[in-house]
C-alpha cells in the first residue's frame, strides 16, 4: 500500500551559512532508505498523469516502481530508455510545473519527489557501475547514415544521443573548448558539477557519438558544408546573446552580463583562482537585475565569490518571480537581499570608469500584460540609488545570429530564433533541423532535451525515406 505522507520526504542539504561560502552542491541527494520511503508515496496511477507532463516522456511510475522494490540500478535503465541525461534532469528540470504538477498526490499534499528519484538513479548507477556506461553499445546495430549535431548542450546532446541509440554516425560540433552547452557554462557547480556531466557525455560517446570541441559553425564550416557531407543536420545552438536593459552606465567597469558571469565562473573555473587564468572581479555590494533562475545562479555565485551585500532587483512583485520557487527559497537562505517592484534607470559610476551606485525607480503593478502577469508601472518621483561596485544583467538572451547570417535562405523569426515545424523539428531547409533556446529563445533544459528527441525521430524517418527511394 502505498505511503500516506502527505510531504515528500526533505531533502539533505549543505546548511545555509556554510554553502553560501562554497561552490559544493546544495542538495546532497537521497539515500537508499529515503529513496525507498519516498517511492513508497507513488499511487501508481492507472492513467499515468505524470507522464504526460514529462517532456522526454519517461516512465516514471515504472522507474518509481523499482526504487520502490530496491532495484535502483533497473530504475535507471528504465528512464534511460527515454532520457539521455538522467543525472543533469534530476537536478535541473522544473519538475513541479510538469510531471509533479500532474501528481495525483498534488491535489491533497506534495507531489511524489520524481525529480529526487531520477537524480538518485542516475547518482546510484554512477557509483555502482564500475565503468560508467560500458553496457552503451550492446544491442547496437548496423550504421544507417552521419548525422552532424551543431551545439553540444541539452538539445544537441539529446538528438545525438537518440540518434546514435537509433544506429546512426553521429558527430557533435561544439564551437566552446567543452561540451555541454549550458550545463557547462551557465548553470553554477552547487546546482550542478561539472563532473556529472562530463559522465553524462562519456555514456553518448561510447554511444560512439563523436564530440568535436571548437568548431565554430559559421566559421569554420557552414550549414550548407555540413548538408554536403551528412545525410542530415541538427541545429542546437541555444541563446548565448545576452540583452541589456539600454540605460545609461552599462558601459562601465563592473557590469556584466550574466551570461559572462556564468560562463568564467563555471567553464573557466574563475571560482577556483588564482589556480585558473580566469578571475571575476565582483565589489562589496552586487546588484543582480532579473528575476529568473539565471539571475539566482549569479546571485548566489556573487556571493560565494564573497560579496557581502548581493541584491536581487526585479520590476514585478514575489509572486511574478519566474525563477523556481526551490532557487528563490536556497536565495533567501543564503542571504541574498530581494529588491522586488524596483526598476533599474542608470548605472553611476566615479572618473575612472568604474561603477559606484545603481540608481533605481520603484514600480508599481498595473493590469495584466500578454504574459498574464501584472504589468510593471513607474511611480513617478520615487527614484533612489544603492551604493554599487558590481552589476549583472540576467534579463534574458536571444540567438546568437552567426547561424543565421551564414546560412543562405534559412527561415527565422523577427527576434532571431529558427522556424521549424513544431511537430518535426524540421526548417525551411530540407535535412536541416532545429530545437532549443534557438527555437523557442532561452527555455529550461528539458524542453530543449524534449525537442532534440522530438527531432531525432523526425530525422530517422526523413533519411529511410531517401534511403528507400
């Protein structure tokens, strides 16, 4: 029978006032008797809502259930069947507006902890299996044709992955130094280390998909280049192109964008100089402008970097917060100061350049705007400044255009994303297809992953079509 808990069981966690002064992980994971306690709670409802809220379609009443019977390393062989990036997913995905948002245990209490689950597979099989991956290429069949993959972050990962499971010649062309996409350089080592996904890849390439770091599409090849040689193309470059909020002062020393921020600390190792080349120069006193999970990966860092004040400042109210509410909760506790209905309107800096305050109006909430939430209105006069040496825009990215500019007639929209069919994937351009932060602008990791699969059965189809005419 299954457990009457109404809460999930907590997850162990690094105390607040000592993570927020190291980059080691926040959560630590369940162990095998909390996994247990917690699979106990699944139903296992008879039409399976969860699911269907599952962008990679993993079947997770059937992994639940083999936690739930203490045979952990057949649970992970069952979300692998579906999930390219089990350990990534368990740690990163959004689980309680999708699958946990479906739970039948939702409607009287929380959801079962599918997320805490998958990342305990994943984890268990990790440090169970003596060389991480070695089963890959048992099964595998005669290769039906090369696939090139351009971008080797969720989305690109993803196709490869099932493309290579699928008996495909895959190559991923990644135009950083280290695969992984935002996984690598974007989302901060205490959500996330590294090492998890450099194990991650490891299990595609003994798929036998070959990575290719520094190769910058655009650059060195072309779509069209790539078209030549491959019987099919996979575009998975993401949203590397931060925006900037256009005030005056964002030209000065001590403003970055997030995406900069990110990607020294995490890919160049900035958070363990002077023993790597690259540092982060942050002030006393941090200025974080957004509201979305990025905006809490720098926050947070910025404070381990050993900012004493880190401030959160965000045009809407707490409840138009955008980030999850588990990153905004860790936030809180680590010390991070949220500055809600406040609007950044200059950045003041001294005679040499470098940033000295952040002048800010406060605001307001009007009627709602087409995002459904309450539209941002300035009070007029309420203007105020807060002394600052460092600021980070985290308001969003857009595409990088590079792929666009070098492709001759590929369709896009007027933001700078790729058109696709959303059913297949497929551009305008015949064997070429897209999906993640390209096509939708920046998203979360699983429905990059939920694309590339999507493509990869699209892309199988197209090339036996050729191959049988």
């Amino acid at each position: 029978m299954a457990d009457m808990k109404l809460e999930k069981y907590k997850m162990p966690e690094q105390e607040p006032e000592t993570r927020n002064r190291n980059f080691k992980e926040v959560a630590l994971g369940y162990t095998e008797e909390l996994a247990v306690s917690e699979a106990e709670r699944c139903l296992e409802c008879k039409h399976r809502p969860c699911v269907k809220g599952c962008p990679v379609n993993v079947d997770i009443p059937g992994f639940i259930r083999k936690i739930k019977e203490g045979r952990f390393d057949e649970a992970y062989g069952v979300i692998a069947l579906t999930n390219s990036l089990p350990a990534v997913c368990g740690r990163v995905c959004p689980q309680e507006t999708q699958c946990e948002e479906l739970c039948v245990r939702a409607i009287k209490g929380e959801a079962v902890g599918i997320g805490r689950l998958e990342r305990f597979a994943a984890d268990y099989h990790m440090a169970h299996t003596e060389e991480f991956g070695s089963e890959a290429m048992e099964g595998q069949t005669a290769l039906k044709g090369r696939v090139a993959v351009v971008g080797a972050g969720p989305a690109g990962l993803t196709c490869a992955g099932d493309m290579a499971k699928m008996g495909y010649n895959v190559t991923v062309f990644e135009a950083f130094h280290e695969p992984g996409g935002v996984l690598t350089y974007g989302i901060p080592e205490f959500r996330l280390p590294k090492e998890i996904v450099k194990k991650e890849i490891s299990l595609m390439e003994k798929l036998g998909v070959e990575v290719r770091v520094n190769m910058v599409i655009g650059k060195i090849l072309t779509i069209d280049e790539l078209l030549a040689e491959y019987d099919a193309v996979f575009i998975g470059t993401g949203a590397g192109l931060p925006r900037f909020m256009e005030i005056p002062g964002e030209n000065l020393n001590g403003v970055y964008s997030a995406n900069e921020f990110l990607t020294r600390i995490n890919l160049m190792k900035a958070y363990k100089w002077p023993d790597f080349d690259t540092p982060v120069k942050i002030g006393k006193n941090v200025a974080v402008v957004g509201g979305g999970n990025v905006a809490m990966d720098a926050a947070r860092s910025a404070k381990r970097l050993g900012a004493e004040n880190v401030y959160i400042i965000y045009r809407r109210g707490e409840e138009e917060l955008p980030a999850r509410l588990e990153e905004i909760h860790h936030a809180k506790e680590e010390g991070i100061i949220f500055k809600l209905l406040n609007n950044p309107v200059s950045i003041k800096g001294d005679e040499k350049g470098n940033v000295t305050a952040i002048e800010c109006i406060r605001m307001g909430l009007g009627e709602p705007d087409s995002s459904g939430r309450r539209r941002p209105v300035p009070i007029k006069g309420s203007e105020f400044e807060i002394p600052m040496e460092t600021v980070i825009v985290a308001i969003g990215q857009t595409p990088n255009p590079l792929i666009k500019d070098t492709t001759q007639n590929l369709a896009t929209a007027s933001w700078g994303g790729i058109t696709v069919n959303e059913e297949t994937m497929a551009t305008n351009i015949e064997g070429v297809y897209a999906g993640g932060d390209i096509v939708t602008g920046a998203a979360t990791v699983i429905l990059a992953m939920g694309a590339g699969k999507k493509a990869a059965a699209a892309m199988d189809e197209y090339i036996r079509s050729k191959q049988t005419v």
